[in-house]
C-alpha cells in the first residue's frame, strides 16, 4: 500500500509545489492527472525515490521511503519499485531479456523463469533476444512494462505509459498494467494528461 | 547480467571505436614491448658474447668497428697485424695474459664467417660439439650450431669459401674446399653463426693468389722484458717462414722446420709449444700443433685476450700502451660497447618518446570515446540508478570498460610486438649475427600490463566521476 502525505518540493524558493494526498492499496490502480507543468513527473519521481520532497512523506506499506539512507535507497527502489516511462529507455547494448536480467541484477533478484512468464504473458517472446533498437513502439512499451514486473515490486509507476500509443495499443498496454499489477499484487499509479484512461479507472485525482 | 558483462557488452555494442582505440592503444603497447625485446636480446647478446674478453689486439682503425667485427662478427676488420708484431700477446707465458685467441678473418660460406683460430675459441664461449670433432688437419671446419640450421652443411660436406664477408658466388675459392667434420651445440653466443678452422687453413687458401711481404722487425720497445726474448726470436725465425710459405702443401715439411727451429732457439717457445700441441703429440701433421709465433711475418686480423686479473693496474694500462707505442691497436670491449649503446640509445630513445606519445594519445582516445558515449547513454546510466544500481556500480561499469579496453589493447600490443618480432627476426639476425627469439616473454611484459592498467584507468576516471554524478531526476525529467 501507498501513501503520501504533505508533499512538498521546491524548486526554488518561490517555485513551490504542493500536491493532494494519495492512499492506494495494493492491486488497486490510481490515476495522477494534469496539464504539462503543473509537476505531475515531480510527483512520479518522489513517489519513485527518484527526487527527494522538500516536505511530506511517502509510505510503502506503513514506512517512510525517505527514512532511508540515500545510499541504500538505489537498493530499495530496484527492489520495491517498478517504473514505466512515457520513452522506454532501455540499455542498447543489450537484448530485452538481458535487460529484464540487468534489472534483475540491479534489483537483487534472481528468477530467469519470471523472465520467460512476463515475457510470454505479455506476447513479447518472440522478440526475447532482439535488440531494443529493432522493437516497435508498442513492443517497447511492453518490454518496459514486463521490465518493472521482473522483482514482484510492491508499486509500479507508469508516466504518460499511453501517450506514445494508438488506441489500439494504448487499451491493448493498459489492461496489460491492469492485469500484472493486480496479479503481482502491487499498487499500480499511472500519471498521465490521456483522457482515453480517465473513462477506466475511478481512483484518480487531478493536480492544478 | 553483471557489471563486467554489461561494461564488456557496451564496449563491443560500438565496434568502430573499439576498434580505433584498440588500433591505437596496441600500437603504443607493441612498440614499447618491441623496443623492450630488441633492446632485451641485444644487450643479452652483448652479454653473451663479452665471453670474458678483457681486449682485443688489431690493426688501426675505428676501435668500435674492431670490437664489432671479432668479437661479434658484424662489421668488417680494421685490417690485419703480423704475427711477428703481435708475439708477446700470443705468448701464453705472458705473465698479465690469461688465455689469447687469435682470429682470421675474410672469407665466408654463405654470408657465414670462416674464422681461423685455434681450440680455445671453445673455452671462450663454453662450447661443446655436438657431433663429429674438432677440426685438426689442413681445411677442415668444424661449424656453429646455426651455420648447421642455416646452410643445411653437416658432417662430412664440402664447401667452397667465398672471399670477402658476404655472400658472393663470383668470389669463390674454387682451389680449396673445406670440410665440415664438427657442429657445435647451441651456445646462445656468436660462436653459433662462424665456420671455425685453423688459421693455418685460412692462409693457405690466401695465400694462392696473395704473396706475402716481408716485414722489417718491429721494436716493441713497451713490452714487458719477458715479450722482447719472444720478439727477437719471432725476426730469427723470419728466414725460415720465408721459405717455407709458399711450400705450404708440403705440411710435413714446414712443420718439421719450425718445430727445429723452436727447439733451437728458445726454450720457451718450446714450451708454448707443447702446450698447443699436447692432445695431439703423435699426429704431428695435424695443423694444431702448428705455432704461430713460428710465422712472424704471417698474418692474422685480431687477438681477443683475457687477462689473469682484469683489475691489475698493468693490465688495465695495457691497452693505452698499445696505442701509444705500437702499430696494433688495442680496445677494451666494455667501454667500446657502452660508447656503441650511447650511440645507438639516442635513436631508440626517440622511438620509445614516440611509443610512449602514441600510448599517451590512445589514453586520450579512450578518454574521449567514454566521454562522448556518456552523452549518448546519459538515459541508460539514469535507468541504470533506477532499476537500482548505485552511483559507484555507474562509477565502476565505466572504469572496467576503460580497463578492459585497456586489457585486450595490451594482449593485441604483446601479440603484435611479438609476430613483429618473428617476421624480423631472420633479417635482424643476418644484420647483428644472433638469433632473436621471437617467443621470449618477459617480466617487462607484466609492468606493460600494469602500465596499461594504469592508463586505463586514468583515461576512464572522468567520465566514470561524470557517471557517478548522474542526477537521474534531472536526466528523465528532460523528455
């Protein structure tokens, strides 16, 4: 389960964002809306342990992430966080599932068989052993999303994972999102401006 | 998918720098380690070939080229001494004088140098036969490990010697043939690479077409006392030599003469005497019972000399008083081949300056390929970080793939310096008379390695601070 509270982050003194409180449980999904600019990706990247808040808290299952040292939150993070970008940014010298490995790696685990399952689950394995670089958008986004599946994390991020996609591919990775965050039992947060999602899910909040 | 995996994938992910920094980077390796085993090979072979000769005794001329030519047979004779101006280094009473090795020299077989001397050419540089003997009778050879290699030539061949240091047909010998009736082991030293005979054999295939002069006695007024008795002797025994030289075919007969006129006239040369001859006490024909200080006005191209005591202060004013007050010339090996090493050292310490640039440039390739594909993957290290990795694991990936362009530089460089060194090594060995092992590894090779190591490292150190200070949030907010 996810929750914040207070969040604050400034930029600079006068560059002052706050945002709205968010619970989300885990299996559920949750939707962070809003215009460019208003600090949707600042959210995203506190809630990821990316950007750490001026103020506030954000609780993963009743403890503060941010109590962590900053020299073992890479750790944390790789281990309880899965995050999807709006590009999926992969490394080029590897195939897909030896970037599923290296996020593996990175993240402690140790489960090829996951790797063949999120692969298969997500009609990727044919395209296992390419290189990222010959991988359509869709395919991308795909292997991104089993990427952040590969440690059974206890939150999944996605930024903007839709705005890249057409309709087809867009409900096509969303319910995909859907399906895996609840069948791994992780709290799923989508930020997104996609109106085309604003019709599947109820838990959502708008930021100003 | 560990680090080193991932360094290693990234590296060959970009096979077009790889390729640029490894070309530069094996370059500045192999030509360091090449320099390294020239310089390693030759000084050995100086080494080897030092044999514990203390001088050299020889005509006029450049005392360098002197050195070179008898004691390792590269370049050509100053000239040649008489014998009869030679005689109290040949003494082996000589009371400053350990062991004298004279040397004739001015034909080859096959570019390979026909030496006359006698046996204790062996003791100088530990040889031993292999098969056969030691050459005893008139043109008879006994040939050097790599002479046998070479030149195919083994027990029992014939061969005609060509006049002059290279190898030229035209110049035959046609008249006198020799014949190989020993090989050497292998020494290591210059030994391998000569024909060795009798000097008697020398001068007879000479003397077909070259007559000798008579030489007027010379006056060795700074020998010691024991020297001038030898000398005088030496210009008695003149007349005799006369007749007997150009009858050289009849050995019997001139051998004969000469040991009556040794027992005649000095009780010393008697003594000399036996001792060249001693193996050999009932084969009087055989040409080591043949003395040369019985033909004073023969020929020979040097004396290589070890003294009793190399620190005595008379031996070590030897030489300078032989310069000084003889018409030979003599040199001291260490010093000639020290001054011969100056010379040649400004040249290889120009390569090295240029070995050393090049590895300092492929430093700054690979400093400049790591840096540029930071900005390239600046995405991939923020994922890095994201899916976990620390900063030191982004700080280590591109250390290793520094070090690891670094590693296979350096095995491609080694590789290279030594097939370099194979496809030189038959034309160096002709040009310096020793044979260069191409496949010699080397200590110095390990401290290469740690160099390289070093400089791999230090060419990656930037960019890897670079890595380690990725701002992720920074990174991935750029989209």
């Amino acid at each position: 389960m996810l929750q914040t509270l207070q969040l604050e982050h400034h930029y600079t003194v006068k560059d002052k964002i706050t945002f709205p409180d968010i619970i989300c449980k885990a299996g559920d999904t949750f939707l962070i809306l809003g215009q460019s600019g208003v600090g949707k990706t600042t959210l995203l990247h506190i809630l990821g342990g990316l950007l750490r808040p001026t103020k506030g808290s954000v609780s993963i299952d009743g403890k503060n992430m941010y109590d962590i040292s900053a020299s073992k939150m890479d750790a944390y993070r790789g281990h309880y966080i899965g995050i999807i970008f709006q590009q999926a940014h992969f490394v080029q010298a590897l195939t897909v599932k030896e970037n599923l490995l290296l996020a593996q790696q990175m993240g402690g685990t140790s489960d090829k068989n996951k790797i063949d399952e999120l692969l298969s689950s997500l009609n990727i394995d044919h395209k296992a052993d390419k290189y990222p670089e010959n991988l359509s958008q869709g395919e991308k986004q795909r292997a991104a999303i089993a990427r952040a599946l590969v440690n059974n994390p206890k939150i999944i991020l996605a930024d903007e994972p839709t705005s890249a996609l057409d309709d087809n591919n867009c409900n096509e990775v969303v319910q995909l999102l859907e399906q895996q965050a609840k069948e791994a039992n992780a709290a799923l947060i989508i930020v997104t401006h996609d109106n085309r999602l604003t019709e599947i899910f109820a838990n959502q909040i708008i930021l100003q | 998918m560990s680090l080193l995996r991932l360094a290693w994938k990234n590296i060959i992910n970009n096979p077009l720098n790889l390729l640029l920094n490894i070309v530069l980077f094996a370059l500045g390796v192999g030509l360091i380690n090449f320099l390294f085993m020239v310089n390693d090979q030759l000084a050995e072979k100086f080494d080897n070939n030092l044999a514990g000769i203390d001088m050299v005794i020889g005509a006029k001329g450049s005392p360098l080229q002197m050195i070179l030519c008898n004691m390792y047979h590269i370049d050509n004779p100053t000239g040649n001494i008489q014998i009869g101006k030679a005689k109290p280094f040949l003494n082996p009473k000589h009371p400053l004088i350990k062991k004298s090795v004279p040397l004739s020299i001015g034909d080859s077989y096959k570019g390979y140098r026909i030496v006359g001397t006698d046996y204790s050419i062996m003791e100088l540089y530990n040889a031993e036969l292999e098969q056969g003997k030691k050459w005893s009778m008139p043109l008879e050879v006994t040939i050097g490990s790599i002479v046998a290699k070479k030149t195919g030539l083994k027990t029992g061949d014939k061969f005609f010697s060509s006049h002059g240091l290279v190898d030229d047909e035209d110049l035959e010998h046609e008249h006198s043939a020799f014949r190989v009736v020993g090989v050497l082991n292998n020494t290591g030293s210059v030994i391998d690479q000569l024909i060795l005979t009798s000097t008697k054999s020398v001068w007879d295939v000479h003397n077909h077409d070259e007559p000798v002069a008579e030489t007027p006695a010379t006056n060795l007024s700074n020998a010691p006392p024991v020297d001038e008795t030898t000398h005088e002797h030496g210009s008695e025994g003149h007349d005799h030599e006369g007749q007997n030289h150009n009858d050289h075919d009849d050995k019997n007969h001139e051998h004969s003469a000469h040991e009556n006129d040794a027992h005649g006239h000095s009780t010393h040369d008697h003594g000399a005497h036996d001792h060249a001859g001693h193996d050999h006490a009932n084969e009087e024909d055989k040409v080591e019972n043949i003395n040369l200080l019985d033909y004073p006005e023969e020929e020979i191209t040097a004396i290589l000399i070890q003294f009793k005591n190399r620190t005595n202060f008379q031996a070590l004013n030897m030489p300078r008083n032989i310069n000084a007050n003889t018409d030979l010339q003599a040199a001291s090996p260490a010093i000639e081949i020290n001054r011969l090493y100056d010379m040649v050292g400004v040249g290889t310490r120009a390569l090295q300056s240029l070995a050393f640039l090049i590895s300092f440039v492929s430093a700054l390739s690979i400093f400049i390929s790591l840096f540029s594909s930071l900005k390239r993957r600046k995405y991939e290290l923020a994922l890095i970080r994201v899916l976990g990795g620390s900063p030191s694991k982004l700080f280590l990936l591109i250390i290793l793939e520094g070090i690891i362009l670094a590693i296979i530089s350096f095995i491609v460089g080694i590789l290279l310096s030594h097939v370099a060194m194979w496809v030189m090594a038959d034309k160096m060995s002709e040009a310096y008379k020793y044979s260069f092992n191409p496949w010699q590894w080397d200590i110095k090779e390990l401290y290469l390695l740690v160099g390289a190591l070093v400089l791999g490292f230090v060419a990656s150190i930037i960019p890897a601070f670079r890595a380690y200070r990725t701002d992720i949030h920074k990174t991935l907010s750029k989209i």
